[in-house]
C-alpha cells in the first residue's frame, strides 16, 4: 500500500510518522505550488472555492507518483465541504487513476476511523492500545507542538532583528518533527527549536502592532493558499494571533465542545447579536472572534476567504455593522487562482500603515 494525503495543515508530518511506524509507505505530495493549484483548476468544476481545487491538486500529484490510497476530508453538509470527498473521488477516477480512498468525517467519525483504518487494514494483530498511542503521539505530541512552535514563530518574526530569520528555521520544523519516533526524540526536537528560535536578536522593546487573522479555516492556516500572509505581516513588524490552528480545533471540536466548555460556546455568544444562527463554515467564528480580539485590544482584524465562500461573504456582510459598534478596522482579502501578488502586498502596507495612524491617534 502507498498512501498519500493532501496538505492539510501540517497533518501529515503526523500521517507520515504514524504509516511509516506500520510499514507503510506515504507518498508526501510536493508543497502546494502553482503546478498543484493549475492541476486543481483545470480538473475542478468553474466556480468551486480555492480549498477544493488546492487539495484535488496535491491528490493528483500523490496520485502521479505512485500512490494506491488516497486519505480525504469530509465534514457537516452544509458548505461544499459536505461533498469534497465524493466529488475529488469521482474527478480522480474520470482522470484514470486506480486507488482505493479513505475519508475523514471529522464530525460523523473523526479520529476512530483513523483507528480502525490501521487495525482492520494495515496492522489488524496490533492491540488497540497501541494503535491508539500512536495516533496519540501524533496528534497531542506533533501536531500540537507544530501549533506552538507556529505561535512562537509569530512571536519572534514581529521582534527579530534579522527579517526572515525566524521563517527559515520554521521551515525546518516539520521535517524535524516528522522524523521524532517517540517521546524522547520529540522533547529533544522541541527544546531545540524553541533554543534556535529564542537565540535570535531581537528587540525587546518593540510594541509590534497586533493582529488577529481570522476567516475561513484552510486559507487561514495553509499559506499557499493566503500567500504566506502571516509572512508578509511579521516582515512588517506585525504579530499575527491567528484564531485558528488545527489541534486548537480539533481538541475543541472532539472533547471540549461537546460538554459545553470550548472556546466556540465564547465565540457563539459573542457573534449572537449579530448572526443568530451557524450558516455553516466558519462565518460565526468570523464574527464573533472580531468582538472578542477588540475586547483584547487589537490594533487591527484581517479576515481571509476563498472566492465564493458562501459562509464567509455572510460574515463579510455582518462586518460593517460589527466594526462600527466596536470601532476596530478589517481587511477583507478574498483568495482565488486569480489573485495577484502586487496588489495583495499593497494592500497589507496599506492596512499596516492604517492600523499604525490609529493608534497613534488613540495614543494622542
Ligand atoms: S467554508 Fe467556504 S471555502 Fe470552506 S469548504 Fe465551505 S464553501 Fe468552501
């Protein structure tokens, strides 16, 4: 069996860890890159949002080196996402490939047809226990130390002395974190990325502006998709607070939610006077994130969304009576295979220079 599996997030520097334990070999598609996204707007039908056609592209150059199994996402019904994973399988097999494909319903299913995926089809006489610790491992090991080694990175890239300093060691983190078997290796992984990182200069006395990002969830955390967005801001002297990371999300959707302790039960009450019902995606994260980053005193929100992403134009719509209450300023940036990188960065200078009149008249 070879397997390959889009990038979503850093998730498969724990896929890759957790098959190559069983013997199995994955196939990591290439970073996403222009190649990918032509791949997934020649092949997707006109019109569908940016996260379809990123992550149909990654399947088809998986696909293209060899892979037999395709791992997919799968969700509630009421975005597009409720019909991603039947629509990639059936572009896939039109295009000819020969695969067997496995999808993710994080909500009907979530992590135990991970579980039962490994035991009934690639290690069915290893105990449950062990399985289970694996993917343990993966998630609240990995992929949660990804997500803090990120937020740091944030951190670091609005105060260090050398621009792009904290980029470059950021970039060697999934490879490093991948290769960490067990425990030992991955708290010696850990210490020395957050040694390289804090052995940066920096300047301690610097008030960075601050920002939240916020919007739909895969261009927020996938930086092909926002042009490295977060990049951009901390070169600028910006520290970015994105709301969403997946391990946030995920320990949030699995356990704390469901007994009515998650931070979504914040965002709900927060977004409730403005948009009273969920229209699905993350529009009421979108919405209520921007009254709770105000009330922590932000200089400024940048709200990210794919070209035609119903959720997230709702929320856009509610935007301009929420920043009116609340006095806080939102760059909408809507990502497409169309956006061009000049005006993208003319637009951050500009928001940036915006955000740092205001609080020097607020200062004044
Ligand atoms: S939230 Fe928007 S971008 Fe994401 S799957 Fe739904 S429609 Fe597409």
């Amino acid at each position: 069996m070879k397997i390959t599996f889009p990038h979503f997030g850093h998730t498969g520097v724990a896929l890759e860890t957790l098959f190559s334990k069983y013997g199995v070999e994955c196939i990591v598609p290439p970073q996403s890159n222009k190649r990918t996204l032509s791949l997934g707007v020649k092949y997707s039908p006109e019109g569908i949002c940016l996260p379809y056609k990123v992550l149909l592209g990654n399947m088809i150059e998986g696909l293209e080196l060899g892979a037999d199994t395709v791992i997919d996402v799968g969700g509630p019904g009421l975005c597009r996402l409720g019909y991603y994973a039947k629509l990639h399988e059936s572009v896939l097999r039109n295009m000819g490939f020969d695969f067997q494909m496995l999808v993710f319903d994080w909500q009907e299913q979530g992590i135990i047809s991970l579980a039962r995926f490994i035991r009934d089809l690639i290690a069915p006489h290893t105990p449950w226990r062990q399985v289970i610790a694996d993917i343990r491992f993966g998630l609240f090991g990995q992929l949660v130390l990804m997500d803090e080694l990120e937020k740091r990175v944030h951190w670091v890239r609005a105060r260090e002395v050398d621009k792009g300093a904290a980029s470059a060691i950021w970039r060697t983190a999934p490879g490093r974190v991948a290769a960490a078997r067990d425990a030992a290796s991955l708290k010696k992984v850990r210490q020395d990325l957050f040694a390289e990182l804090d052995a940066l200069p920096r300047n301690d006395e610097a008030r960075p502006l601050k920002v939240a990002l916020l919007g739909e969830f895969f261009v927020a955390i996938d930086p092909f998709s926002n042009m490295d967005l977060e990049e951009e801001l901390g070169k600028r002297g910006v520290e970015v607070n994105r709301a969403a990371y997946l391990m946030n999300w995920a320990k949030a959707w699995l356990f704390l939610e469901a007994v009515g302790l998650g931070h979504g039960h914040k965002v709900k009450r927060a977004a409730n006077p403005y948009l009273k019902r969920d229209v699905s995606g993350d529009a009421m994260q979108s919405v209520g994130e921007i009254i709770l980053h105000h009330k922590e005193d932000y200089d400024g929100i940048v709200h990210v969304l794919p070209f035609t992403c119903l959720p997230e134009i709702v929320a856009q719509n509610v935007f301009p009576k929420v920043t009116h209450d609340y006095q806080i300023p939102v760059l909408s940036l809507i990502f497409d295979e169309q956006m061009g990188r000049a005006g993208f960065l003319t637009r951050i200078e500009a928001f940036v220079d915006l955000m740092e009149r205001r609080r020097w008249q607020r200062a004044s």
